[in-house]
C-alpha cells in the first residue's frame, strides 16, 4: 500500500490499544518505537499478559511463542476463549514449521518471525484495519435491510388497517 493512503487510512481511525506479550527488552522498545501513533501495552510473561488482556481489551495482541511462565499457544488459547474473534499475530524466534501451523490452527492471524520490521507490524494493523472495516460496512448493510423491511412492514400493516383499502368500502 502506498504511504498517503496509510496515513489516511489511520487518520480516520482512532487510536489502536496493542498488546505485546514478548519477554526481551529488546524487542518490545523495538516495537513500541515502531508503533508511535497507538497505545502499546506490554507483558513480559503469560500470567501478566492475562492481566493485561483484561485491563486493556487490545485490538491486536502480538504474540512470542517462548515465555517465562509458559508459551504464546497458551495465551492464544486463553484470548480465543475469550473473544474468539480477536485479532492476534505471532511475533516469535520460531522458525518451526509445526509452531506456525499449531498457530494458525489455534487462530492467529499472522506469524513475524523474529528480527521483525516496521512494515510487517505495519501489515498486520493494516489487515486488521481492513477487517474491521469490512465488518463494519458489513453491519451497516444488515442493519440498513432489517430497517427497510420493517419500514416496509409498518407501511403494509397501515395499508390493510386503513378502511378505505378494506373490502366492501369504496
């Protein structure tokens, strides 16, 4: 995509709250130095990721694999479990293709292998942009429909109460 549209793209939609669960320093001040125009949070373990999830209900949560406490898969399963619809992304080291297949399997959206770039972080809040916006188009249209058919509705039920229209009145 191109630079303007970006950055148009991102002035019509508010801030991002983005979750980042990963254990090295490193690579979260990488990350947050990445993402200057949202709301980074960071977790540096499962059982602070939890906690975090919670307080910040994040648009997109990143993910490492390899964590202190346990692993990425486990907080993924916990996030599905609680919004299954949420938008997560894997930000590992792991080049194991059973981990990216476990991860797709368990709905993550994405999977950064580690050293990232800015632009693939900047791909996946676009993807995710972009899905939301389909699903809001989505939900004007039905909610546009059900407003013409009850308009429709209402507008039958006064024609068939109205006595001029009835039977035997002329």
């Amino acid at each position: 995509m191109n630079t303007s549209n970006d950055s148009i793209r991102m002035a019509y939609h508010p801030q991002l709250v983005i979750l980042i669960v990963e254990d090295h320093l490193v690579f979260t001040k990488d990350v947050k130095h990445a993402l200057p125009e949202h709301s980074v949070v960071f977790a540096r373990s499962v059982e602070d990721a939890k906690q975090r999830y919670e307080e910040c209900l994040p648009n997109i949560t990143f993910l490492d694999i390899d964590l202190p406490d346990g692993n990425g898969f486990e907080m993924l399963d916990y996030i599905r479990n609680e919004e299954p619809d949420a938008y997560t992304v894997m930000l590992t080291g792991s080049k194991i293709e059973a981990d990216v297949i476990t991860s797709r399997q368990k709905g993550a959206r994405g999977y950064i292998i580690k050293p990232f770039t800015k632009s693939k972080i900047i791909k996946h809040i676009n993807e995710y942009l972009e899905l939301r916006e389909k699903q809001i188009q989505s939900l004007l249209q039905q909610t546009e429909k059900r407003r013409r058919e009850e308009l429709l509705l209402s507008s039958d039920l006064a024609i068939a109460s109205d006595p001029i229209n009835m039977p035997g009145h002329h």
